[in-house]
C-alpha cells in the first residue's frame, strides 16, 4: 500500500505489540505491514527489554483511529514508547518502512 498514511507506534515486547495491532486494525480502515524490532542499549531499565515497531497503512483518518486505539491499547499492557503519523511518505522513506530485523523465514 504505498502513497498511503502510516502510523508507527513503538511498544514495549511483543505481546503489547499484538495486540495493539489488533485493537488498531478493529479501530481504522488499516493494514499492517511487518512487525519491526529495537533492542535498546539499557533494556534492564525498561518494563520490557524489547521495542517493537507496528506499523499501519491508510488513510490519514484510518490511521489515526488506528493508532487512537492502539496506543490506549498499549497502556493496557506494558505501555509505548513513542508514536508517529506520516500522512504523505516519500519514495525513500517508503523503502525504508520495508527494512524488518525479524526473521521472516
């Protein structure tokens, strides 16, 4: 879905990440795209030592309902780091939203 919206919400663990996935697609008119994965230099200081990036695509609209919910979501469990909407990417940056440190095999 390229040319589309897409909201980036960073979560702390993996199970976090599932289900504000799953809250945000209920919410908007979304997609996924690929889980993405960040271990931080100090994770013994975060309540879960893996962030995860979840990634929706959309319109504007759908993609902020999105990420409305999966952040409320979010606090629901271990909580989010940051979150970002970019409501008209350029070529490159669509290139990059590809990359994915999980193992897709």
């Amino acid at each position: 879905m390229t040319n589309a919206a897409v909201g980036l919400l960073e979560v702390y663990g993996l199970v976090t990440a599932f289900m504000s996935a799953d809250a945000g697609c209920k919410a908007g008119n979304v997609e996924l795209e690929l889980f993405d994965k960040n271990k931080p230099k100090n994770p013994e200081s975060l309540p879960v030592p893996l962030l995860v990036l979840v990634k929706f695509r959309g319109q504007v609209a759908d993609v902020e309902a999105a990420m409305e919910a999966a952040m409320a979501e979010a606090d629901r469990y271990a909580g989010y780091v940051q979150h970002f909407i970019i409501p008209s990417p350029t070529e490159d940056t669509e290139k990059m939203l590809k990359i994915c440190a999980f193992d897709t095999r």
